[in-house]
C-alpha cells in the first residue's frame, strides 16, 4: 500500500507536470507580427525615451517619427516628417516643409511640435543625448503651421545625421511637464503618442511592449493589427523562440547565420556594420611612437585569413576609418600580410629595446566566443614576429571606465581591440581621432595627436560643398592610412534572421537601429 | 506576551540589523567594482565626450562623496523610498521590484512545491526499497540531478522541449499580445519550474532517504511493527514524520539557492523575475535597483528562515522556539 501510494503521489505530480507541456500557450492572432527588435548591438530594450536613446531607434521609429530619415540602403537622407527640405549655399539655413500628420489622439502635428522638440533636445536637462550636437543650432523658427526655419550658428555638416535620430514629440502632450521631470517621466511607457504607422498600447515589465495598428496613418493603414518587440536577456534566446516560431524576426550572431542560411523557412538579413574594427595604439605610451612599429602590425595580421577562417567572409578589410568606395581613394596602402617586412620595420625600428618580448595588455570589451577566437589568432600572429599582446577582456563599463577615466592608468590600456561607428555619416570618427577631441573635449581616448590627420578632419567638416565632401573624406582616409593612429583592421557584416512568412519586411543592421525608412505599414504575414 | 511572539520580534530586530549590514556591504561592493551606471550606458563604438559623461554623472548624483551617496540612500530607504533605477525611464526601485517579486515568487514556489513532492516520495521510496531496483534508479537520477548546474539543465530543457519537441514556450510568462489566460501562464510555467526543481528534488531526495533510513532502524519503528501496526502507518505516521526534520532545514536553506538558480532559469526562459531583473540591473551597474533588490531579497530571506525555524515546532513537538 505504502509503495503505491507513493508511486501514486510521485506518478500524479509527474503526469500533472506533464500535462501542463500539452497546455497550448495563447495563440497570437494572424495579423501580429512578433519580433525581437530590441536584441543585439541596435537595440536598447526598456528604453522609451527617444532623447535619451543611443539605439533601438528601429523599434521605436514604428510609433515615432524623425523630420528626415535614411533611405533603407542607408545611403541619402530624405523626407519623414518633413516632406521636403533646403539647405542654403552657406550651410546655415535648413527650412523644412512639414508633411500633412496626426498624432495618435487626433492632434494635428505642426510647426509648433518642431520648435517644441528642438528645445528638449537642446536641453540637456531633459535626459537630451543631442544637446552636444546641437550646440550650432541657433534659432528654430515657425515661419507658419507647415513650415520650420532652422538657422545655425556654425556650419554642421552632421546636422541631417543628428535630425534622423531626433523623434518628433507632441508639444500638446508634454508642454505641461517640467523639463527636469520628463526623462523620468511614466508617459514614455504608459502613453506616449507619435505620428508613425503603428500606435502604443502596452508594455509588460520586462517582457514585451506591443504596438496596434494606425489606422489614420498618412502612408495607409498597416497591412497587420499588431506588432510586438519581445524582450530577451541574449540573442540565443531570440534566436530558439525563432526556431520554435514565436517570434519571425531577430538579430543573430555571424555565427549562428549558417544555422539558417539554406532553411526555406528562414531569410538571412544581411548589412554593413559601419563599425571600424580596429587596434588601437595608446599614443601616451612610448612603445608605439615609432611609426615603423604601427606599420610592422598592419602587415603582421594576416586580416584576409582571419575573415575567411573566423568570419566566414563576411567582413572588408579596413585600410583607413573607413570601406566605403566614395570615401576609400585609389593607391592607398593596403598593408598586405607580410610578416617578413613586419619583422624588417620592428628591427629597423629598435623593438628589442623599445620593448623586446615583454608582454601588452590588449584590452577588448568583445567578449563573444568569436571575439575570442579573433584574439586568440592576432596574439600568435603578432607572436610570430616577436611582439607579445595578452588579450584581456572585460564588460563594457569596465572598459569604459579604464579607457574614460580622468586619470588614466595608461598601462591598462597600451593598446585596445575596439569598433568606432563608422557611417553612414563619415564625420562621425571625428571624435575618436582628431587632436581636438582629446578628453575632456571629446573621446579622442586613445590620445592620437597627428596634425595631418587633424587638419584632414578639420577640412572635410568646414566643407559646405555636398559634391566636394566625399573627396575631403578620401583625404581623411589617406592620412589614416599614411600616419596609422590605429592598425585597422575589418569592417564586418551583421545579419538578422526572419520568417519567409513576414511579405515586404525591411530590416536594416544600421548602427543604433537607424532609424531607416522600413515602411512597416507594408509590412505582413502570411499564417 | 507568547514566548514565540517574542523569539519572532527578536529575530526579526536582527534580521534588521543584518540587512542594514547587508546595505553597507552591496553598496561597497558594487562602488568597489569597476565602472558606474554611466560607464555601463555609453556604447564604446558610438564615442561620446567625457564632459557628456561627467554631465551624466552630476544628473545621476554620482559625483557626490560615497558615504554621502550612502547616507541620502538610506535616509530615503527608511522612508521606503529605494530611489529610481537608473535605466529606460526611471521607473521607481520598489515598485519595480515588487512587480518582479511576484514572478520569482511563482517561479521558485512551483519549483520548490514540486521538488518537496518528488524528493520527499522518491527518498521514502529509495529508503523502503534500499538497494532495489527503485533505490538504485533514483539514486542514479538524484546524482544526475545534483551534477547538473542550473544553465546546463536550462539550456539543454529550453533546446529539447522548446526547439525540438515544440512542446513548451521558449520563454517569457505570458503569450506577448494575447488576452490574459491561466492556462497561458501555466504553459509558459512549467518548463522552467520543472528544471528549476531538477537539483533540489535530488537533494531533498538524498536527504530523505538517509534521514528515512536511519529512522526505520530506530527502537521505536521495530516496537510499532511487533505491535502488529500496518506498514504503511509505521512509514508514513511513525517514521516519515520523525524524518522530516533535516529535510525541513534542507528545504529552508534550498529557497536561498533556489533564488541563485532563479537567476539563470529566469535569465535562459526570459522570466520577467528579480533574478531576470538583477542580471540586467548588474550589468547595467544600476546601483539603486541593485541595492532595493538586494534588500528585498534579503528581508525575503530572513523571514522564510524564521518561518523554517517556527515549522521545526510545529514538525517536532520536543523543539521549543525562543
């Protein structure tokens, strides 16, 4: 008796268990579409707050609008919310013509929202994360209800680039709020309202938020009722609720593409990084004046083998900042794999008395197993001739905290295996290599003192000649190329993964999630 | 007043007493640890300025001496203000918290119900049975059980029932965008409470069984069987409840690991839990929901193990509190 009612208590605790794997989860209805939006570098889950947002913007450009936004192949910025725009020849006055839309209660959305924006995103107190950006902004005018003069003070050749990520807020809804207040404001969470194809309904705590239809939407009415960006803490994750469908969209690793590559019910997404990948040189350690030494690591990474072998090929070598083609000029050096030539420059150079074997910290903040495999074949390359890095990696505030501190412990950091946001915009490496970002003026944290290259930088941003830009650039990269602040290394690809039952889906890796003209009122599935 | 009423009062005052220490020691703990929330924030590959950063740090109240940043916290924590995470749009620390409590508390309390059920019927079951058939395959179970760390088991129950058989959600408490429904959460429960308990049923089990075993030799079971009581009642009256006691200490101290295991399950399954909410707020070095967490989960804690010590009575009458 005693043993079947023991197997008894066991078997029914058991059974009921089970029983509970046959309880169906609630079906989503057919016209949602669920979607890990917020996962991987673009993302920034838990954020609402588009001022204070430095990604995620692919996400939240489904409720909110921008004046201007990238086109999908990130390559011209147009119209959004504004339906057409001039620049004047002295680069100090854009006028922006407003598009006929309404914001999700019915409000009109002016001239008046415009100004209203500009000045929280000029305030830093606000939680802005554009004020700095802005600073050449010297007036925004209503010239009336469907017209915005914007008139700088400086010319600002990143200002359209700033404006893409800059989201039109209601100036009828939060006027009232105190400026001090807003960032930590519930409306961004509960409420909020936009002009974008799809309206707020809902976040649950840390696992979903899910947008409905616009119905009034000036583009049409979506194609679906619903989207929803769930939560995941990682991208494996994402990527076995994909497998198990439900969810028809993610971010994936490179390493995970060729678990979906030839799969008929998936589509690999593709797209430029515009992250440089590079290894920095810290400029105020001595080991690295020389700039025959700079040069010996160029041609001691054998970077061809490393994106066949690691990446699969799916990244471009960088010789400069950049691997655009309308910012790479012809002739540059493309420093080969030649490890004979590295060991030449290093004996010419005096390495065994600069620094001999003694080992160099090579601090990363990639901690991804790939990363590591990376690190692990730029250590022995460099090993083989003779110079000794540890690879060392650590989270992201630790790095930040290493390489930002006020005082620097300059041998934490000799040298770094970083990315720099490369584009769409080229003057965005401004701040990481110009003389005049040097900390506290900007993040010119490596210490990289190089007047040529300064004066390159200096040049292409005082350009008011959008036909003559593209050449200053090539002239950026040139003196990148020559002086080496960095060894560049690869510009690699990303890629998303999503449901072949998704019709007219656009997604795009862009750096922060864009945002980019995906048209998500076209979007649809098929159950 | 009730000698246990007082033995509760006085615990509970050292239980205040531990979590202010408790306080003292994260906060130097997470300052002793590199980086700040500011430092976690910035995107290494989109360059912002140091003075943008110091900005920030003024915003946050960072740039204040430690033990002032210390006090204003707790002089607000008395008050039951825990302040505002430091992450989205600030929501407030002990609402946020209690909105995860709930989840976790779901979470651990099927994992835990489920382990006490399946470890105490298969530790009985092994000690009446020793050396069968039944002890030896529960045995081998419980060793696997034991060996298996909490990601391992998750990871590998997320790939084998969610990926594979597609008989479990792969994460998440509720089915995003659909109407609430019991039976959604129970679906979306199972799976991770399952692998939650797969340690602690072994443990509970091994306890069981030897704490069974040493009973069932004592005096006063060989007395009950030579007057002729039916088996059943010698195990489950006699002996089971005379065993009990180590296992209630066990299961006392399981909920304390079973909040460490919390942590993975809910990270692997996206259970929107205060394990889930830890592993983000660290990571983001967001000091005040770390710091309200800790507490929470601290008071949590001390009060389960009071109850333990106050279930010890009521287990064995010779065991009087205070």
């Amino acid at each position: 008796m005693l043993r079947r009612t023991l197997t008894g208590l066991a078997l029914s605790t058991t059974l009921l268990a089970g029983a509970c794997f046959a309880l169906p989860a609630a079906a989503q209805d057919a016209r949602t579409i669920t979607g890990a939006f917020d996962v991987g570098p673009g993302g920034m889950p838990g954020n609402f707050n588009p001022l204070s947002a430095t990604a995620g913007f692919t996400w939240l450009n489904l409720y909110f609008e921008p004046l201007v936004i990238y086109d999908a192949a990130l390559e011209k910025i147009v119209g959004a919310l504004a339906s057409s725009y001039e620049v004047s020849g002295d680069q100090l006055t854009y006028t922006f013509r407003l598009a006929e839309a309404k914001w999700h209660d019915g409000k009109p959305f002016t001239a008046e929202d415009v100004r209203f924006t500009f000045d929280l995103a000029k305030n830093a107190a606000s939680g802005s994360n554009f004020a700095a950006r802005l600073t050449s902004v010297a007036s925004v005018t209503a010239t009336d209800a469907r017209t915005v003069v914007v008139k700088l003070s400086a010319p600002n050749s990143g200002l359209l680039d700033t404006l893409t990520k800059v989201m039109m807020l209601p100036a009828h809804a939060l006027s009232a709020m105190p400026v001090a207040d807003l960032a930590r404001n519930a409306w961004w969470s509960t409420t909020p309202i936009g002009t974008g194809p799809f309206r707020f309904t809902r976040y649950a705590n840390g696992q979903f938020v899910s947008l409905a239809a616009n119905p009034d939407y000036r583009g049409g009415a979506p194609k679906v009722d619903r989207v929803v960006n769930r939560y995941f803490e990682n991208t494996a994750g994402a990527v076995a609720a994909l497998r198990s469908g439900e969810i028809q969209f993610t971010y994936v690793e490179a390493d995970d593409v060729a678990n979906f590559k030839d799969d008929k019910a998936f589509r690999v997404i593709e797209g430029n990084s515009y992250v440089v990948n590079y290894i920095g040189f810290n400029q105020e350690v001595p080991l690295w004046k020389d700039a025959r030494v700079r040069k010996a690591l160029m041609y001691a990474i054998d970077r061809g083998q490393i994106i066949k072998a690691l990446y699969g090929g799916a990244a471009v070598p960088a010789n400069c900042g950049y691997v655009a083609p309308a910012f790479v000029p012809a002739g540059i050096d493309t420093y080969a794999y030649d490890p004979a030539k590295a060991r030449a420059l290093l004996a010419d150079a005096g390495w065994a008395k600069i620094n001999g074997d003694k080992p160099i910290t090579l601090l990363t903040y990639y901690n991804t197993p790939l990363a590591g495999n990376v690190m692990a074949a730029v250590q022995a390359m460099l090993a083989q001739v003779g110079i000794n890095v540890v690879p060392r990696t650590v989270d992201v505030p630790t790095y930040n905290a290493t390489v930002y501190a006020a005082t620097p412990d300059w041998n934490a950091f000799p040298l770094v295996y970083a990315g720099l946001q490369n584009g769409p915009d080229p003057s965005i490496i401004n701040i990481g290599l110009n003389e005049k970002q040097l900390p506290p003026a900007g993040a010119n944290i490596m210490r990289v003192r190089m007047p040529s290259l300064s004066a390159a930088f200096d040049t292409a941003l005082g350009e008011t000649d959008a036909a003559k830009r593209p050449s200053r650039y090539q002239d950026v990269c040139k003196a990148m190329n020559e002086s080496l602040p960095w060894a560049t290394l690869w510009v690699t690809a990303r890629y998303g993964v999503a449901s072949t039952k998704l019709n007219d889906f656009v997604w795009v890796p862009a750096p922060a999630g864009g945002p980019y003209e995906a048209h998500p009122e076209h979007w649809s599935i098929t159950r | 007043m009730p000698r246990t009423l007082r033995y509760a009062l006085r615990r509970l005052l050292v239980g205040g007493a531990m979590l202010l220490g408790l306080s003292v020691l994260v906060f130097l703990l997470l300052r002793a640890a590199p980086g700040d929330p500011v430092d976690a924030y910035v995107n290494p590959s989109v360059a912002m300025s140091p003075a943008d950063l110091t900005a920030l740090r003024v915003r946050f109240g960072l740039d204040r001496p430690l033990p002032v940043q210390y006090l204003a916290w707790l002089a607000a924590a008395v008050t039951g203000d825990l302040g505002y995470s430091l992450q989205g749009t600030g929501d407030p620390v002990l609402p946020l918290v209690f909105s995860r409590l709930g989840p976790t508390v779901l979470l651990m309390g099927a994992g835990i119900a489920l382990a006490i059920i399946l470890g105490i019927a298969g530790g009985v079951a092994g000690a009446v049975r020793r050396n069968g058939a039944v002890d030896i395959g529960l045995s081998v179970i419980a060793f696997l059980g034991i060996s298996s760390p909490a990601f391992l088991t998750a990871l590998v129950g997320l790939y084998a029932f969610s990926v594979r058989l597609r008989i479990a959600p792969s994460g998440g408490m509720l089915t995003p965008g659909a109407p609430f429904a019991f039976g959604d959460l129970l679906a979306h429960l199972v799976l991770p409470a399952l692998l939650l308990s797969i340690g602690h049923t072994a443990l509970i089990m091994r306890y069981t069984r030897a704490s069974m075993l040493e009973v069932l030799s004592a005096d006063f079971v060989r007395t009950a069987r030579s007057k002729g009581v039916p088996e059943f009642v010698v195990v489950a009256r006699h002996a089971l409840r005379n065993a009990l006691l180590p296992v209630v200490t066990l299961i006392g101290s399981t909920i304390g690991i079973a909040i460490g295991g919390a942590v993975f399950i809910e990270s692997v399954f996206n259970w929107p839990g205060m394990g889930l909410l830890m592993v983000t707020a660290v990571r983001a070095r967001d000091y005040p929901v770390i710091m309200g967490a800790a507490l929470i989960i601290g008071a949590f804690v001390i009060v389960l193990n009071l109850l333990t010590d106050l279930a010890y009575a009521v287990v064995d009458p010779r065991i009087k509190v205070g």
